[in-house]
C-alpha cells in the first residue's frame, strides 16, 4: 500500500459549514477507496473553530473508512479542534495520546 491520502480542513470545522466539510471528506474517503492508500489523514492545523457536528463528521468519516479496511487518522490539530477533541474525550476514538489529547508535529495537544 501507499502512502496515506492527505486532506487539509482549513476555517470553521462546525455546524455551520458541515455540508462543505461532508462533501469533502466524502471526496477524500472516495478518493482513499480508489487508491492503495492505507488511510486518510486529515489535518486540522488550520481549524479555527469546532464543534460536536465537526467531530461527529470525522467520527462518521473515520467509521465509514474501517468498513472498507482503512483508517482516518488526524495528522495534526489547531488548539481549538484539540480542546473540543478533549472536552468530548474523543482522543481514544482517535487513537490520541492521553496526555492531553497528544502532540506529535501539531497533533492535538
């Protein structure tokens, strides 16, 4: 298998942009079942905002990528998405380190 396919969320990852961001990862996840890639990493680096619909999206998206035999990952997070990502005590469903929420490169902290 390839490297991991990459998709950027940039902005508002929250209620009032859902749409957008569905139809983009559902892009993303066509594009991954396309290819060889292992996974869809997605970074969140250049989040400014999040909410519950936010991560309820990459909760679907990462559910939908197992049952094809695939995995989303998050490569990196922006405070804000780290702080609803651990309020939410999401770090697990990720796969995070403990320790608030992890930090590898950007990863949630």
């Amino acid at each position: 298998m390839n490297r991991a396919h990459a998709l950027r969320i940039e902005g508002e990852l929250t209620i009032y942009c859902a749409q957008d961001v569905r139809q983009r990862l559902v892009q993303a996840l066509a594009a991954l079942e396309a290819g060889d890639a292992p996974a869809l990493e997605v970074d969140l680096s250049a989040v400014s905002e999040a909410d519950t619909a936010g991560m309820q999206l990459l909760m679907a998206a990462r559910r939908h990528a197992r049952a094809r035999g695939r995995d989303l990952r998050l490569s990196a997070c922006s405070a804000a998405a780290a702080e609803v990502i651990g309020l939410l005590g999401l770090g697990p469903y990720f796969d995070l380190p403990a320790a608030g929420q992890g930090d590898a490169g950007g990863a949630p902290a």
